[in-house]
C-alpha cells in the first residue's frame, strides 16, 4: 500500500512539473501556436527589431492617406519683386509625397505702344517642406498679354514633429493667384537621391 501511494505521489509531481515552464529552452520550437497565445498580451518589447521592422515596413502597413488644402481665390493683386505666402498647412511627424500647384496671372496693362510687343514676364514659386524645396519658374506674361499659367511643385520629407508646408511666389511684374493645392500624402517612408543624366 505505501509503494502505490509513493507511485502516485510521484506521478503527480512528475505531471505538476511537465505542465510548469520556467525557460525558454524546455519548449521545442514550433511547439507555441498562437492559439497557445491569450490575445494582446504581446508587447513591442517581446519583440525583436526585425520583426518590428517588417510589421512598420510590411504590406500591413503600407496604406496611405492624403490631405489636401485648397485656397480657390488668392492672394491677389501682388506687387512685383516681393515674395508672397500664396498657402501653407501643417503636417504631423511621418513620411510625405509632397505636391503643390498654383495658376498665377500677371496683373499688368500696356502703358506705351510698342509695350505689348516687348513685354514679357516670369513668376517664381518655391515649395518649402520643413527645410526641404522644389521651384517652378513659368511666364505669365507674353507680349504684354496676360497668359495664366499653372505651376507645379513636389518633393518627399520625414519630418520628426509638426512642421510647416509653405508655397510662396513672386514676379517681376503685379500678379494674382487661384486655384491653389498643396496635398500631403502620408507613406511608410522616404528616399531622395540626386539622379545622374
């Protein structure tokens, strides 16, 4: 009768002690499922910087979003040689596609005869994306006519923290603006390199 209840007793240790893991190294691999796992109790800290890597760069997170600010009339009216905010908007930390477009149109009339024939006027507009540019130069004036015309303007930045996307013009001659845009299109990340040609 003792040697069946030792038995038993050491059945039962020995089963308290299968079920009880206290290192990594009792389990063979592939053994854990995630059926074995409760649900959110993994932390980024139980993961490895690979892993992290690929769940931020996967397919998983590779959706975008895109905010726009639109300005439809203005500023108008600009005078010549002065650089004018024609719009400007904020982004939070992230990687960005950056674009912007503007039409500008000269706001000048023909003072002497030969005046439409000679004159001819450029418009500069500069996108500054926290430190990073783009520039168009377009004309908006040929022959002493106004001729409107849209500039376009892109770049890519990861910005660390809020940061400003500013368009700013100026033109040799008084000009006005409309139908401006900048879009903001979030990405998983960003590479500019300077191209050989």
């Amino acid at each position: 009768m003792i040697s069946f209840i030792a038995l038993v007793v050491a059945l039962s240790a020995t089963a308290y002690a299968a079920t009880r893991i206290t290192k990594s190294s009792q389990i063979k691999n592939g053994i854990v499922t995630s059926a074995d796992i409760k649900n959110k109790t993994i932390g980024t800290i139980d993961l490895s910087k690979s892993t992290l890597k690929r769940i931020d760069g996967g397919s998983a997170s590779t959706s975008t979003t895109a905010s726009e600010g639109v300005r439809k009339v203005g500023p108008l009216n600009q005078p010549a040689n002065q650089v004018i905010t024609v719009a400007s908007m904020s982004i939070p930390a992230g990687s960005y596609v950056i674009s912007a477009k503007t039409t500008l149109a000269a706001q000048t009339k023909a003072i002497d005869l030969l005046e439409p024939f000679l004159a001819a006027a450029t418009a500069t507009c500069r996108l500054d994306a926290a430190g990073d540019e783009d520039q168009s130069e377009v004309l908006i004036l040929i022959g002493g006519r106004q001729t409107p015309t849209t500039t376009y303007m892109q770049t890519v930045r990861t910005v660390g923290g809020t940061a400003a996307i500013v368009l700013k013009c100026s033109s040799v001659t008084p000009w006005s603006a409309a139908n401006t845009s900048i879009i903001a299109q979030r990405v998983s990340g960003t590479d500019k390199k300077e191209l050989a040609g």
